[in-house]
C-alpha cells in the first residue's frame, strides 16, 4: 500500500491528507500531522474523501429530466438547455429572476469567473456560496 499526500479538494480550507493506494485503487484518507493548514485534523468530508473515487453513484454525465425521468445527455444539449432556461427566464421575469450557487470545490479562478458570468453576463448580484447554504 502507497500513501500519497495531496490536498482535500472537498472546500478551500486546503487540509493535507494521504491517500492510501493499493492496486491502483484509492482506499483510505487520513490527514497530515505536519501539514500547515490541518496540522493532523481533517473534518468528516476529508476523512471520506476516498470514497467518492471509485463510486458507482458518482455522475460522469449530465443528466435531463425527461418525462420525469432523469436521462444521460450529451454536454452540448445540456448546455443548451440551461442557457435557453436562463434566457427565458431573464426575458420573462427580469435578470433577478435568476441566481447562482457558487462551489467550495472550485478554484479562486473558477468562482472569479462564476461571478463574473452573474454579474456581467446575466446581469444580476444574486450570486452566493454554497458555505453560507
Ligand atoms: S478536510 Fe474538511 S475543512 Fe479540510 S479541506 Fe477538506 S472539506 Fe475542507
């Protein structure tokens, strides 16, 4: 078994953690003593941030709800669909009609051009994190 440091990319805290490898397989986490950030503590998302790795659950597609049922799409019609939402929406009921969710689990960069997109592009402030859900 390897461990190998990286850093939890669950939120922007940046905690180190060792992921443990066997057979090419992600196994286990467990947190740094020496790092500087999480100094040997990570919370409950560190400490399971193996788990979604190799998950059957986790989604490698968009998916659009069709008939009630949630379907796997090709990223140029999901694109297309929530840029024709969005358009809708703001001709229908105002650029405030709309707001945007940013991710812990985004870069600096990422949020900046989130915002950016709210802002200048939809033309509305609504924008927030998911840290203050
Ligand atoms: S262990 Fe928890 S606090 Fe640390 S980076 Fe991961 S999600 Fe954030």
């Amino acid at each position: 078994m390897q461990n190998v440091m990286t850093i939890c990319n669950y939120c922007g805290c940046g905690c180190g953690v060792y992921l443990c490898v066997d057979n090419n397989r992600v196994v286990g986490s467990y947190p740094s003593r020496n790092h500087p950030i999480s100094r040997g503590n990570l919370c409950s998302k560190g400490w399971h941030l193996h788990q979604f790795i190799h998950s059957r659950n986790r989604l490698r597609e968009p998916l659009l709800r069709k008939n009630g049922e949630l379907l796997p799409v090709s990223w140029d019609e999901a694109l297309d669909v929530t840029a024709d939402a969005l358009h809708k929406s703001r001709e229908r009921s105002g650029p405030d009609s709309i707001g945007v969710l940013a991710s812990a689990k985004c870069s600096n960069e990422e949020n900046y051009l989130l915002q950016k997109f709210t802002r200048a592009g939809l033309g509305t402030n609504n924008i927030d994190h998911c840290a203050r859900l």
